[in-house]
C-alpha cells in the first residue's frame, strides 16, 4: 500500500523530470542568447534609423514605427530620440557635453 509520502515523492519527481526534460543545456542557451541579442540589436537599429529620419520620408511613419520598434525593446523611443538627438548635437564638444565627469 501507497503511503501520502510515497505519492508525494512520485509526483515531485515527475514534475522535476519534466522541468529537467525542457531545459537548455548551456551550449543551447549560448546559441539562443547570441541569436536573441543579434535580433534585439537589428530591431535597435531600425528604430534608430526612424529616429534619425532615415527609415521612411514620411515622419509620422517614422514616429510609428519608431515607436512600435522600440517599445518592443522595452526602451522608450520618445525619450531616447530626444537624449540621442542632444548627443549628436554636443558630440566631440567637451564643454557641452553634460555627462558630468571630465
């Protein structure tokens, strides 16, 4: 006869069995991580191109899609469009850059 405890144990090591059977060895992760970021920098770089005015001729297409980009990204276009436009506006100007250390 089954006790509580043994039909406990049976389920907790079913559970880690197929925790385990799903799980990426570390050469999986590596590959999945360097396509991942590789995927995040090209949606970054059509964002920046929107940012810049490059992608399209139309602005509000820009601002869209700049926006859609970014936000999946997790990084806000808006604010960055202004902090990247400010960048190139002082760029290689020591005294007006604003970063605070020298």
């Amino acid at each position: 006869m089954q006790t509580l405890d043994d039909i406990k144990f049976r389920k907790e090591s079913a559970a880690r069995y197929r925790a385990r059977k799903h799980a990426y060895t570390v050469e999986q992760a590596l590959v999945i991580s360097i396509a991942q970021g590789t995927m995040f920098w090209a949606i970054f770089v059509l964002g920046h191109d929107c940012g810049h005015g490059s992608f399209s001729n139309n602005p509000i297409l820009n601002s869209v899609v700049g926006h859609i980009l970014h936000s999946s990204i997790l990084l806000p276009y808006h604010g960055w469009r202004i902090s990247h436009r400010t960048h190139h506006q002082k760029h290689g100007n020591e005294t007006r850059m604003s970063h605070g250390f020298r």
